[in-house]
C-alpha cells in the first residue's frame, strides 16, 4: 500500500516577533531539527494516529466526525490539518498517520505548524492533489488558527519554505534571503513559553496603550528592514547591535522575564554582539550573535547561567517529501 512521508524542520524567530502579529514584517529561519509525518489509507473510516514520542498510540477518530474535542494538542493540529483538506476536497477516506520528531515540543521550534503544513503536503500528495504552496500555506493557516485562534503563519512559512526568511503575516511577504551562514548560539531558558497567552497579552497591551505600542512596532519594523540586509552583508557587528536593540523593545513590550534577561546579559559580558529572546518571550530561547572566537566562552557562561545549548543547524531546508 502506498505510505507518503513528509519531513518539516522547525523554526526560530530572529526579528520583528510580536510586531508580525500585528502586521509588521519578522526573519525567520528553520532549524534543523526535523518533524516527519507518514500517511497511507487504511480502508476504514477511521483516522489512526500513532505518536510514539508523545505516548500516544492508536488514537482513533471516525473521519466524518473530526474536530471539537479535547485531545492532545500535537493530535489536535493534525486532526484539523485532516479535517480542513477532507472539507475543502470533500474527501473521506480512513488514514494511519504516524508521526515521528526529532525534537521535544518543549524546546519551542515549532513542532504544531510544522506537523500541521507537512500533514497537508503528505494528504495532497496520497490523493495527487495538486497544491500550490500558497494554497498549502493557506489551508495549514486556517487549521493552526482554528486550535489556536492567533498567530502569524511564520512558523508555517519557515516549515514550508525554509532557509531564512522575511516575512509578513498570511504569508503576503516570505523572502529567502541570500544567507550562508548564521554564527548563532541558541540557548534554551529551561522555561516552557505559552506562545498564544503571550499574544493575547501583548494584544491587550496594545488595546491599553495604543501610541506607545505603535511606537514600538514602528522600531521593530525599522530593525527588521536594516538586519535583512546587515545579515546578508555579514556585518555582524551591525546585527548584534540591531538585537540588543530588538530586545530592550521586547521588554518594553512586557514580553522579557528575568531568567531570559540572565542569560542575555551573560552573552554579551562574555563577548556575544548581541543577544535577544526568540520567539513569544516568556521563556523559550534566546539568541546570541558570537564570532567564532567567542563561541567557546560565551557558551560556558550561558551553561552555567542556567541554560541549554542547542545544537542545531540555522537556515535548513523546507518540506521534503518521498513515496514509498
Ligand atoms: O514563541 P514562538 O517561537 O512560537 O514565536 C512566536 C512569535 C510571535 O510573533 C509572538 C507569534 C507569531 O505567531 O508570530
């Protein structure tokens, strides 16, 4: 029987979060740590979800009754992604999906969107449907904001496209930018970030203080524009500066915590160019610019300020896909 496997890689915000949401522009790039999905029919009319790394294990659902229910919430996004495409195609066919991740959801990479967009690319291809990645981008948007409700996609693009991009929300902007390499340090916090509470916070905040909020956005816009071209230029010293710069906006923004902040400021004493956090806040990662003559020490006071060292490769590529 014919299986599809897709394979997404993950995510990591590097300027313009928070502002993206709200119709400013953001870079993103996709990480190499990898989810994949496999699918085949399974002549029933059930749809069967294995997740071993999650614990979950033949999780079933009757297909024409996908959707509205508690469950976990990696099953969740694959359910909606299924439940989407079966209504816009009008399709009811059972399915085995297997998922397998080679990362944590934990570490905050973004393993909901990529499961999600690699869930429709591998049900377009069983049914030979032919997608453009719009249409992909667009149906795995509405399944993500359907158990979600907020969002701006960048996940999604970084998955679908990969490399390193600039992005506007809905994917009305997704550039690859001419990057080679990113002299990055990822450093995981040790605190799990809520990303969709975190939004709504911020949104709140805007909703309070209106001129300071856009005031706000307006720079994150500027440093956006300046570090897509900086980073393209390698110069470096330039883009540390312009995340220092993104990071004391974020903490205006009421994003940053002090567990974040420990470990940015410990970057930078030990030589980084600059350092921020990625992503939502709250907790997650932070990012520190670093020369390679740096690395060594400035991942040293990072470990013994209490963080991770993630090990992962910057600008991977987008969806891969094979039949078997
Ligand atoms: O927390 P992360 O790494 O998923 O990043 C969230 C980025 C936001 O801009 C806050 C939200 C979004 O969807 O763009």
């Amino acid at each position: 029987m014919k299986r599809i496997r897709v394979s997404a890689p993950g995510k990591l915000m590097l300027f313009g979060e928070h502002a993206v949401v709200h119709g400013r522009p953001c870079i993103v790039t996709a990480v190499d740590q990898r989810i994949e999905i496999r699918i085949s029919f399974n002549g029933e009319n059930e749809l069967i979800i294995n997740a071993p790394q999650l614990g979950i294990r033949s999780y079933q659902r009757t297909v024409s009754e996908l959707g509205g229910q508690e469950m976990p919430k990696q099953v969740s996004f694959i359910e909606a992604a299924v439940k989407k495409f079966y209504q816009q195609y009008g399709l009811k066919k059972g399915l085995n999906i297997t998922t397998h991740s080679q990362f944590s959801h934990t570490y905050g990479f973004g393993s909901s969107s990529a499961i999600t967009i690699a869930t429709i690319k591998a049900l377009s291809l069983l049914y030979k449907i032919k997608l453009s990645d719009k249409k992909l981008f667009d149906l795995a948007y509405q399944a993500v904001l359907e158990i979600q409700g907020v969002g701006s996609g960048f996940d999604l693009a970084a998955a679908l496209w990969g490399g390193t991009l600039l992005y506007k929300k809905g994917a009305k902007v997704a550039k690859r930018l001419k990057i080679k390499s990113l002299p990055l340090i990822v450093c995981y916090s040790g605190v799990k970030a809520d990303t969709p509470t975190l939004v709504r916070q911020v949104e709140e905040y805007k909703r309070r203080h209106p001129k300071k909020v856009k005031r706000i956005f307006d720079q994150m816009e500027k440093i956006t524009l300046k570090a897509k071209n900086l980073f393209v230029q390698k110069k470096w010293l330039a883009v540390g500066q312009l995340m220092n710069k993104n990071q004391k906006l974020l903490e205006e923004l009421g994003v940053s915590t002090q567990v974040l902040e420990k470990l940015i400021r410990a970057a930078l004493e030990a030589g980084a160019l600059g350092a921020k956090l990625s992503g939502a806040g709250g907790g997650d990662n932070i990012i520190a610019l670093c020369l390679p003559q740096k690395k060594k020490s400035v991942e040293k006071v990072l470990k013994k300020a209490g963080g991770q060292i993630m090990k992962v490769k910057l600008n991977s590529k987008g969806l891969t896909w094979q039949k078997t």
